[in-house]
C-alpha cells in the first residue's frame, strides 16, 4: 500500500511557497517539508484541515492511493 503526497502539485497550482503556507497552517518548515516529500508516516486530521484550508483543496487533492499490488503486477 503506497499513499502519495501531492501537496507539492496543490502549491504550485496555488503559487504558494513553502514559507508561506508553513506560516498560514502554523506548522514548522522542517514538518511541512517532510510531508511534501512524502516521508510523513501520519497526518493529524486538523493538520490536513489546515492545509486544505490554506490551498482551497480538498484533501483528495493532497493525499492519493496507489495500490502497489497492481504495480508488481505489471512486471
């Protein structure tokens, strides 16, 4: 199971920086940037509120799933 961060895509649509948006969600640079690289192992529900919020999105936009067995089965 692989959940994909597209917060990256929201920002760039949105033309927000990380700054920015680190400021407008209260959450530090260091934080903010280990989910947008997809390295979070978890998301509090008002963390992804705020995001979603600040962005305009909805947390579909952000969060997406790949089923990683369809994956292997491509090989």
């Amino acid at each position: 199971m692989s959940i994909i961060v597209n917060l990256d895509v929201m920002m760039a649509k949105r033309k927000i920086s990380l700054n920015e948006l680190s400021e407008r969600v209260d959450l530090t640079l260091s934080n903010l940037s280990i989910l947008k690289t997809g390295k979070a192992k978890a998301i509090r529900f008002s963390t992804l509120e705020s995001i979603c919020r600040a962005l305009e999105c909805q947390p579909g936009d952000i969060l997406e799933y790949a089923n990683d067995e369809k994956k292997n089965n491509e090989r």
